[in-house]
C-alpha cells in the first residue's frame, strides 16, 4: 500500500556572505553634468527608487534618487531616467476592476526603464502587479502613458479600454500590418516588436535605433543536472508484539539519484532560481534479534527490511558573486515528499 510521508528540511551547500557587486556606467545629476560612476547593479524587477554607486577612484557609497539624479545607466544594458508622468494607477484584478472606461491617473515623479530608443522610443513601470508602458517620439518629446485598462460596463461585463492600439497607429508604420495592430497586445514582447517595426521607417541618421532588452546578457532560463549520491540511513521499529521492543537497524550506506530542474527568474541578475529534484533512493539491511519464549531458552530471529522510494525536493537557490570567477550558492530545499 503507498503512503506519503512529508518532511520539511534545509540544506545550506555554500558560503553565505558576498560582496557588493557594481558594474561601469554613468549618472547624470540635476545641473545636466555626466558622471562615469560604478553602479550596484540589482537587475530590478520593480522600477528603482533610489538606487546605490560609487564614484571613480572612492570606496564611498553614495545613494541616488529622483531627488539628485535625473538618468542613470549600467554600460549598455540598463537605462533609467526621471520623469514626472501620468501614471495610471488603475488595478487590472478582475475582482477589483472599476466601472469606469477613463484610467485613474496620478502625477508621479518616478523613473522609467528605457526599452527601445530611436524615432519612437519605448518605456516602462512596473510596481508589485502594476505594469505601464509610456512612449515618446522625435516629433513630440512629451511621454506619454500607453493607455491599457480593464473595466466593467453597465452590464457587468469585462471590457478593454486599448487606447494604446490608436495611440500606436499613429506612429510611422514602414512594415506594420493592420494585422499586427489587431493582434499587439499590452505585453513587452509585442510592443517590443511594434516598436522596432515602426523605427525601421527612420530615415534620420542622427537617430540611432537602440534596443535594451536584446542587449541584456541573460543565463540560460533552464539548466537540467543528473545529481547521484549516497545515503546514510537509519531505521528503528517497534516490534508490536507482547513484549514490545523496539529493534534498532544499523546504519546503512546507500546510492541515490536524482534529476535536478533548475528555472533562472527573470531578475536581480540571474541570483534566483526555483529548483524541481525527484530522485530515487532504497534502503535495505537486516539484524539477528534474540526473541525470548516463555516455556523455552530465546530463538535467534533475522529481520530484514527494504525500502525503496520515489521522492521530489522542491525548494530555491540564491547565487552569490565571490570575488569575479567563483559563484557560489545556498541552496535552500523548502518542501519534499516520497511516495513509497
């Protein structure tokens, strides 16, 4: 009969303590002056409010915001800049959704992450569930919110305000279809895509057409490991009969092997992952126990056990940078089961 048995443990398999980790890039401060400046690079998921460098030639670190720095970049990859923008606050939760079409928009001084730059330049905000997109164009300075909101109508139904599909309609079109325009949906691989068309259509040599999100240098989103081992096990039994002893095996070395699925999550620089590992392992050993008898001198028994099961560790790793060519990791196993 199979039985479930859960247990819940963590492994610690590396060094806990890292050191800060900047990377070249610049600041730009309120008087407009630009600043070679090393920058903790945290990959942020969440737009920034304030971020962490150093200047050259100094072990002093300093803290920007939108208080003191109006653009800050990490050599080719990251970009943010300041602007007070509309910023709409509306929830797309279907169980919260308003019932009015007009977002809720609030004024709010806050960086935005650069994605695409050239004729029609591209931007983001993200907040805990919150997504944004803003543009901007060389025509028209101004950034604008992409306006994308969910609302119920008089009728109780899910409706879409898309104005951004309009908005977007609106800017050179070169090898856009109407086709593209009725399938762009409100992601940033779609408005990625839209965006880089419509920059095809710049005849401008000034304007160099700049993409962030194929210049960042990711991981493999997925590694895949075969993780074999060996096992020291254990087994105490009660027997259950009159006399009720408890038989203690031995210590008993044994193989395992398991398959270990590593996912990178899309932030902070590759650090996390969510780890998937079943694996296999057996126990099997044997004991001569003296069994007492009432009437008569006590008889030898042998008792044998064999275990075998099929297990699945769950759990996450956070990767450490330790000095430039050794990574570290703690690997933390936060739920497991067998099935035996």
């Amino acid at each position: 009969m199979k039985k479930l048995l859960f247990s819940l443990g963590i492994l610690n398999s590396a060094i806990l303590f890292s050191q800060l980790h900047f990377e070249p890039g610049y600041i730009i401060d309120n008087n407009g002056n630009r600043t070679i400046a090393l920058i903790k690079n945290l990959d942020w998921k969440d737009n920034p409010a304030q971020f962490y460098y150093k200047l050259p030639n100094s072990e002093e670190i300093k803290t920007g915001s939108t208080a003191n720095i109006k653009e800050f970049g990490v050599d080719n990859n990251l970009k943010y800049i300041r602007e007070k923008v509309k910023l709409d606050t509306s929830t797309n939760d279907i169980n919260n959704v308003s019932n009015t079409k007009e977002p809720q928009f609030r004024e709010e001084t806050i960086y935005l992450k650069t994605i695409i730059e050239g004729n029609a330049n591209l931007y983001a905000y993200e907040k805990g569930r919150l997504l944004r997109f803003f543009y901007s164009t060389t025509d028209d300075s101004e950034i604008k919110p992409l306006i994308y909101k969910l609302y119920y109508t008089d009728t109780d139904k899910i409706a879409y305000n898309e104005e951004y599909i309009e908005q977007i309609s609106k800017l050179p079109k070169c090898t856009i279809t109407k086709n593209d325009l009725n399938k762009l949906k409100y992601t940033e691989h779609d408005l990625v895509n839209i965006f880089n068309k419509s920059n095809q259509c710049s005849t401008n040599e000034n304007i160099v057409n700049k993409n962030y999100v194929i210049q960042k240098n990711k991981k493999d989103r997925f590694n895949l490991s075969i993780n074999p081992g060996i096992n020291l096990s254990k087994l105490s039994v009660s027997s259950g009969l009159v006399d009720n002893r408890d038989i203690d095996f031995d210590n008993e070395i044994a193989f395992r092997v398991g398959v270990e699925m590593e996912m990178f999550l899309p932030f902070n620089n590759n650090k996390w992952a969510i780890l998937a590992e079943p694996f296999y392992q057996s126990y099997k050993t044997s004991k001569v126990v003296s069994s007492p008898r009432i009437y008569s001198a006590p008889v030898d028994e042998t008792w044998s056990t064999k275990h075998s099961s099929i297990n699945l560790a769950l759990g996450i790793r956070r990767y450490f940078p330790f000095k430039r060519s050794i990574t570290t990791f703690c690997r933390c196993i936060i739920y497991s089961f067998s099935i035996f």
